[in-house]
C-alpha cells in the first residue's frame, strides 16, 4: 500500500515544475532578436516549447511583416499612365 502512495507523490511532484514563460506575440513581434530565436527554437524542439507558444511566434511573425509602415515603394497614379486607347507619343507618322 505504501508503494503506490510514494508513487503517486512523486508524480504529483514532477507535474508540480516551474511553468515554462510564455510570450506574446506583442512582446515578441518588438524584440526581433528573441523572435527569431524562438522561430529557430519552435523549428528544433516544438514537443519542448509547445504549440500555443509557436503559434504566438508565428502570430509575431505575421505581425512584423504585415505592419510594416504600408508600401515600401510608390505606385505611380493612374492617370499619369499611358493607356491603349490614348495616342502615343512616338507613333511615327
């Protein structure tokens, strides 16, 4: 009787571990250098850091790339395009 009580103490003690930080995508997405460590380390040891902490690193991800400041060039307007139907400047005639 005593065995399995010692047994389940020691399981109860194991699962009791200090929790594992978990970042958020904010945190992560305005430090780039831990950003890109934890997208190496959710590529090497996921089973480690767990699911719900690689997809904040992939939220994190999205983040910087898709808020960067809007276009990094300028789109020329369109009416100072020439189009098909306007007459062109070098129609040799």
């Amino acid at each position: 009787m005593r065995k399995p009580l010692i047994l389940i103490l020691a399981a109860m003690q194991a699962g009791c571990g200090k929790p594992i930080p978990f970042e958020s995508a904010e945190s992560l997405a305005r430090n780039p250098e831990r950003l890109k460590e934890m997208r190496v380390r959710c590529q090497v040891e996921r089973h480690l850091i767990g699911e719900a902490q690689c997809h904040e690193v992939a939220e994190a991800t999205r983040l910087r790339f898709f808020s960067g400041g809007g276009p990094k060039h300028t789109p020329v307007p369109a009416a100072s395009q020439p189009s098909a139907s306007q007459p062109g400047q070098g129609g040799g005639r």
